[in-house]
C-alpha cells in the first residue's frame, strides 16, 4: 500500500507537504495526473504514480510542463478531475497555454501545483509564480503546513469546478519537503466517464469570443472572491482592534506567529493569515486595515500581497481610511531575497516594537563555523561517484585544448551545469534555462559572416533535449548553424530522483515503452550524428575533435547510463584501488589531480601514508581515474 493510499479517515499520519498535496488530490478524486520532474514539486506526481497501482488513476511524467499542462486540461475538459504539478520555472514554460486555457475554462476540477524556491535551493531562479495566478487571473492557494496543503488541495478541486477556471496551489521548499502530522479525510472513489460537451468549442480564440470569456473571466473571479471571504484558510489571530496587524501567507506565518510569541507581543500585535492570496479577499482585508496604524508584510519571495494590499489601502484611504504605515520587503525590514526565518522575522519586528531580543549571543555563529571547520574539511560541489558527466567534460576540455581555438560552450539546466564549475572543468560559458543551450548555439553559429571564428558548442542532457531542445535543433539545421551539439546521455532524469524520459524505455508507471532514441530523432531531422561512450575517452576525444572541424549543425551523444540507477546498482563492480608502490603521492603532484581536478568523491587522500586512496563504499568502479591517473598507479581489477 502506497503512503498516501491508506483510507482510513481520521488516522494521522506523518507527511511531507508534497505527499499532502497528493493525499488531498486523492481525497478529491483526482483521475489524471501528469507533470515534469522538478525540485521542490517532483514528489507530488511521484507519490501519485506510487497511489496508481492502487487507484484508478493515469499518470505521467511528460516531456515538459506545457505538454503536462495540456494534457491534464484536456482530462478536465472531459469533465475528470486532473491535477498538474512543477517547480517554478516550469510555470515559464507552459504559461502559452496557462494564459488561454483560464479563457476556455473547465469542467473537472483542475488544479496546477507549483513549487517555488526561495534562496533558490535546487534551482537557478527565485521565481515567485503567484504573479502569474494574477497575470492569467485564476485562484490561488497558499498553504502553510502539511494538513492546509492537503486540505487546500482537496477544496481547490471543489472550487474549480464551481468556477469551471484552473486553480493554483502555491508552495514552497521549506513546506514541500518538511514533515507534519496530516489528519486522513476519505478518499473519494467516484470515477467519472470522460465526455466533451462544450458550447461554445473548448476554445479562447477567435475575435467572436475573446471579449465574451475575458468578460467570463472576471465574473468568476468576482465569483472566487466571495468564496475567499468566508474562507477557513483565512484567520485572524490577536486583539481585537490591534493597531499594529502583520499580514502573512504560507510557512512563514508559522515564522510571526512564533515571533510575536517569543517577543511576548500578543496582547498587542494581530496576525492575519491568508491563505487565499489572489483574489484577495477585500472585505476581510477592510475590516483589519480600518483598526490599524501599522502593518508588516511576512511573505515569501517578491512583495507579492504587500503591493496588492498597498493598492487596495490606497483605495480605502478615499473612504477615511488611515493613515497606516507599511512594512516589510520595500522598506527594508525583511530581505527581499532569499527564504525567511524566525530569526529574520524577530529582528524586523522587535524593531518596529522596540522590543530588545537577542537570540543568540554575539560571535555564536562564527565560533560554531570555526569547530566545525576543524573537523569538517571543505568540499566543493561534485558530481557523484562514476558519473558519465565528469568523463563528458574532461573529453570535452580535452579535445577543445587540442582544437585551440577557444570555442564557445553554451550550457543548459541539469547536472551537467556544473559545466560551469571547477567540477566540470569550467569547459561551460553560459547558462540560462532548459533548451537555451542549444538556442543560444543557434545565434553564436550564425556569426561568422560578421568575422566570429571561434568553434560553437552546446551541452544538453538526454531529458533536456526531449523537453526543450528539439525546436532549436530543427532551427539550426533549417539554418544551417554552425554549431556542434552534444547530448550528456545517462539514460535517466538524473537531476531531479531518476525520473523516466522518452528515451528511457519505459513510462512513469513503470510498463514497457519504445524508446524514442535521440540519434534517430536527429537522423530524421538531418543532422550528423555520432554516439560515443564517454568512459572510452580516447574514442571520445577524436571524435570531438573531428565533429569540430565540421561546418553547419552536428550532433554527438556521449551515452553512459547513470551508476546510482537500480539497473545499474544490480550490476557486479570491479574492485578499483591505488598501487601504494607506484604511487608518487605529492610527488607528481596527484593529491592535487585526485581530490580536486577530478574531484570524484570515491578519490580520497590517506594523510598518515601521503598517497591516494580509493574509497571502496562510494567507488562505482567507472575507471575513469584509472584511465587519467598521471602515475598509473591506479588498478581496475574485474570480479572474476
């Protein structure tokens, strides 16, 4: 039995805010799932597969989030409940169809799920998507713990269909991996059968309806927030009439609700909680900001419900109003970068109070920093043990050095953007998002008649190039870009838990299923294509050399599967370790070679002995340090 999967209403069980999200579309009734994988949202699809096997449910793992978004549109047009779940920058991505699909409408409840990242934890943008719930103008939820995650999840289905508009469910890093204790309500077993039956047409174009579903779209946002007014999600907490009101939405209300305790400000200090942050619900809104003189804005990540609100008071001041004073991100009182904290949220308000808290005493955290430091050496960022991308990079630096004429490589978003880094060599240039590698390509290709005659390349990985990479690709072989592209292969979505990918051979549920092979996709546009194992890094280091020397767009994939994946783990390992007689220790200077150039975590330093060492738990027994060892001192021996 799946986690989420028990019904049994009322036990309380131990969840974190992703498996919530999922519980509360099961509650729901949900029917069709879909997404692509991206930290902080992919476990919501990933415990809805796991719940599958047990409900009637289809799932999948799409080629990008604009194909997600659509197929579960089209799963609510039928009049099935569908649910769509990604990370923030995946909002980006399928924002076309999200900006005509609130015009259309829907039957069955339907219900985006995005993940945000503030501080940016595992991805390379704070992107706040709550901007988008206004751009597109459709409703948006903001849990704070687990249990609301679940709850909201579950009553955004309820009012997506009563609206017949997608509904947004808003979360964050610290709510989507953080545990709680989740009360079970049941689980609803209707199944619907799927029909269309759309006057007019599932459609918001045409200059005959466009003014009819936008005048459509904002009755029912009209609509949305009369429901938000009465809504349980929002709360007031504190005296009646207090002059001093924080306004808070998502985990860090739990921050100033925390605050306000620990500074003892609750006889004078009010906390409105909102849950539901677009539309805001302005009579409630009214009723708080006519008691007060001061209010602080407590939200993750852009000021998102400080401008709204500072908008609606602006409104209110011509109704007598007021005066009130504003706090928080535009005045400098809470960071307008990065997540926020109890510490954070003290601070700003002991402040305002005058209130004197001290958490810790003065120099706590730089003592704490400097025992650690002498017991905890510093590592950088690395790939894992084995990984095909550090045999891709070094092949890459290599063949570049031999070329000699400082090509420019454009990377992409994925583990491979460690490109970038001293990890990957520093071979990378550029990094922007998924597909810009090779579109960017596309521009420095077309340069030469302009006097640029430095070589092009792009870096993708395999899940990449199916999710955002094949349009560009078509575009450089229509333009005959110069450019060589070359495809980090390893047979998984490694980035983000080893999801599945067209390429992979099997469907997110697990069933058998063609693989689409990049090389033949590239074939059948016209390109040049070349497969190489990046471990045989002689072969591969040719290889890149010649494709090089080529003119217009050519393709090579360096294909080696992913050690840490299941299939892999089941295969016998070679035993690989250092010859204490060859080695040279600091000598050759490998100490340097083994622990940072090629900064594989299984390549560790013995001190009491000054020579390399192998560390047999974490080797995957790749051989690539073997193959580059300056002294060849470092065995591969195969299992017999």
């Amino acid at each position: 039995m799946s986690r989420i999967g028990r019904d049994q209403p009322g036990r309380r069980m131990l969840l974190s805010g992703n498996e919530a999200i999922a519980r509360g579309a099961l509650e729901a009734g949900v029917q069709v799932c879909s997404g692509y994988p991206g930290n902080p949202a992919s476990e919501v699809v990933e415990a809805l597969i796991e719940a599958s096997r047990e409900f009637d449910l289809y799932v999948e793992w799409s080629t990008n989030e604009m194909v997600a978004l659509e197929v579960a549109g089209a799963a609510a047009a039928a009049g099935l409940r569908s649910l769509t779940a990604m990370k923030n920058l995946g909002v980006d991505v399928c924002s076309d169809f999200l900006m005509t699909v609130n015009l259309s409408g829907t039957r069955g409840g339907f219900v985006l799920v995005t993940g945000d990242d503030p501080s940016a934890h595992s991805t390379t943008t704070e992107l706040d998507t709550r901007s988008y719930a206004r751009l597109a103008d459709v409703p948006l939820l903001e849990p704070s713990t687990p249990q609301e995650a679940k709850e909201m999840t579950r009553w955004a289905f309820e009012l997506s269909e009563e609206l017949g508009l997608l509904c947004m469910v808003r979360s964050v890093t610290r709510l989507s991996h953080s545990r709680g204790v989740v009360e079970l309500g049941p689980i609803s077993r209707e199944r619907r059968k799927p029909e269309l039956s759309f006057p007019p047409p599932w459609t918001s174009g045409s200059s005959s309806f466009a003014c009819m579903f936008h005048e459509a779209l904002h009755q029912k946002m009209r609509t949305a927030a009369e429901r938000f007014e009465a809504s349980p999600f929002n709360r007031y907490e504190g005296p009646e009439g207090a002059e001093f009101l924080i306004v808070a939405s998502g985990p860090p209300w739990i921050y100033a609700v925390e605050a306000v305790e620990l500074l003892g400000l609750g006889d004078s200090v009010g906390i409105l909680k909102l849950g539901t942050t677009w539309p805001l619900p302005e009579g409630l809104l009214r009723r708080h900001l006519g008691h007060a003189r001061e209010v602080l804005f407590v939200e993750e990540i852009d000021p998102f419900l400080e401008q709204n609100v500072k908008a609606l008071a602006a409104e209110l001041s011509s109704e007598g109003v007021g005066p009130i004073r504003f706090y928080g991100k535009r005045s400098g009182h809470l960071p307008a970068v990065g997540e926020l904290n109890p510490d954070l949220v003290l601070r700003a308000l002991s402040s305002l109070r005058g209130v004197g808290y001290s958490p810790r005493e003065e120099g706590y955290g730089r003592r704490a920093e400097e025992l650690v430091g002498e017991h905890v050496p510093s590592r950088s960022m690395a790939f894992c043990p084995g990984c095909p991308h550090r045999a891709s990079f070094w092949v890459l630096k290599r063949a570049l050095r031999w070329d000699g004429r400082e090509a420019v490589v454009t990377g992409d978003i994925g583990c491979y953007s460690m490109g970038l880094l001293p990890t990957g060599f520093s071979v990378e240039q550029t990094l922007h998002c998924m597909g810009a590698g090779i579109g960017t390509a596309c521009g420095f290709g077309k340069l030469g008649r302009f006097g640029f005659d430095r070589p092009v390349v792009a870096v993708s990985g395999d899940s990449t190039f199916y999710h955002a990479c094949l349009p560009a690709l078509v575009n450089a072989r229509w333009n005959s870009s110069d450019l060589l592209y070359v495809v980090l292969d390893n047979s998984t979505t490694g980035m983000t838990g080893h999801q599945p990918h067209p390429g992979s051979g099997f469907t997110a549920s697990g069933e058998p299923s063609p693989p689409v092979r990049i090389e033949d996709v590239c074939r059948g546009v016209g390109v040049e294509v070349r497969v190489c194992d990046p471990f045989q890094v002689d072969e591969a280091t040719r290889t890149v050399f010649e494709l090089l020397q080529g003119k217009g767009p050519r393709v090579l994939v360096l294909r080696h599967p992913c050690p840490l994946t299941e299939a892999e783990k089941r295969k016998k390992r070679p035993r690989v370790y250092v010859d204490q007689e060859k080695c040279l220790g600091r000598e050759c200077g490998c100490m340097a070679f083994c622990s940072r150039v090629l900064g594989c975590p299984a390549n560790t330093w013995d001190f009491s002995k000054d020579k390399a060492r192998i560390d047999e738990v974490l080797c995957t027994g790749c051989g690539l340090c073997a193959t580059l060892c300056p002294a060849g001192a470092i065995v591969v021996e195969e299992e017999g």
